[in-house]
C-alpha cells in the first residue's frame, strides 16, 4: 500500500528539518517503508479538501490506503505498531517507548515551542524582555530534568526507539537547542540522533524539496 505524507511546499525553516514531516520521513526511513511525498502550499493547507485530510490545515498528513492520520505522534506510534524498529517486543519496555514518545510531545516540546513563537511572533512587544527570562526558565527545567535522566546512557530506554526519535526531534527546534551546549550529554545525544543512516537520508530529502523550490528560475 502506497504511503503519501504532506510537506511544505516552501518550507518557512528554509531545509534544516525543522518542520514536522521530517520526524515522520525519519520514522519511515527507520522502519524501512518506501513514501510519497505531497508538497502542499499554504493556500492549499487552508482548502477543504485538504482539512478533510487535516482538520487543522497543518502537515504533515498521512495516507495509506483508505486510512488518513494527522499529527506526527499518531502517525510515527501507526508506523512503530506495524513495523519493527521503532517499539522493543517486550510490553514493558514498549509501554516504557511509547511514554518518552508523549512526553517528547507534552512536557518538552511545549516549553520550546512557546518560548519559539515569543522569539518569532512576539518579538516587538513591550512584555517581552519581563517574559523572557521566564519561557528560557522553563525550556531549562525540562532540558535539566532529561539530562539527569538521561545520564550517560545512549538512549533514554535501552535501545533507540520511537521515544528517542521524538525526542531528538523536539530538542532539534532552535529555542530548545540553543541551551544543548550547557547540557553536553543532551547534545551528544542529538548528535548521536542525527547521525542513524535513517535521520540522514529524511534530511537529505527534504533538503531536497528547499533545495529544488529555491532554484534560481524556479516559481512556485
Ligand atoms: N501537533 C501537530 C503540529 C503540526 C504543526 O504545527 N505543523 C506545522 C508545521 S511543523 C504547520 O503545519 N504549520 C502551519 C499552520 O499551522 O498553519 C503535529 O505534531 O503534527
């Protein structure tokens, strides 16, 4: 059964795998399953046909058959549940995965994501200077909590799983990861994430899409 996702058509992070399809390319390129692309353009995002698909007009969607998802945490738990490499067998340790998975998603990601949009979308207003010291505090608690947990282990659970994926993914985006240099095993950790044959080749692919929509000469 063919997969499909939706990407940026132009995406506003300019080709460093920042926007969230690339953690579903890097799952699909973990478990070892061929993919389409759909590259889809703001516009197009905002169009019934495509909220059908995504309720919300974000990417990335997903399509395999007559089955439609949306949001990268259900569609990467969809492909580690039917594909091996992504969740251990043992039912502890895949209940273990799945949790680093949610909490990637519910407590770290978050705290990036708000102090994110106050660095991009907030960044002239007058509350700024008071509230930022308050967004870096709680991107620091969460990147101080996981660095002790993590230690010096290679992994947060055993082997690399769905959880570290998602984990790497989130400690990529630029508010979090500005801080990794303080919390070295954290940025080997990264390192180590974005060094699996896996992650380079979805990286490669969607540097490809920037690459090939900024062409001289090319018009969307
Ligand atoms: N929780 C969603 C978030 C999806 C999301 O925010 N996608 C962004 C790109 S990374 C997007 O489509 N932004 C455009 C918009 O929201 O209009 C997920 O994990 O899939």
């Amino acid at each position: 059964m063919t997969i499909t996702i939706t990407a940026f058509e132009q995406s506003p992070d300019r080709g460093r795998g920042l926007a969230r399809d690339m953690r579903v390319r890097w799952a699909l390129e973990e478990v070892g399953q061929p993919y389409d692309v759909r590259l889809v353009s703001f516009q197009e995002m905002r169009e019934p046909a495509y909220r059908a698909l995504h309720p919300f007009g974000q990417i990335p969607a997903y399509q395999e058959g007559d089955l439609a998802l949306f949001e990268s945490g259900a569609i990467i738990f969809h492909l580690a549940e039917r594909h091996a490499g992504l969740l251990p067998n043992d039912a502890n340790a895949r209940a273990r995965a799945i949790t680093w998975m949610f909490a990637a998603l519910n407590t770290v990601e978050p705290p990036i994501v708000s102090r994110e949009a106050a660095i991009l979308l907030e960044g002239d207003k007058p509350w700024q200077a008071e509230r930022a010291p308050m967004l870096e505090k709680n991107v620091r608690v969460r990147l101080e909590d996981l660095s002790r947990r993590l230690g010096d282990a290679d992994w947060l659970d055993g082997a690399f799983s769905a959880g570290d994926l998602m984990m790497v993914s989130v400690l990529r985006r630029p508010a979090g990861a500005s801080f990794l240099p303080d919390y070295p095993n954290l940025a080997a950790y990264v390192a180590r994430g974005e060094a699996r044959p896996a992650y380079q080749r979805a990286f490669a692919d969607q540097l490809a899409v920037f690459n090939a929509a900024n062409k001289p000469g090319h018009s969307v």
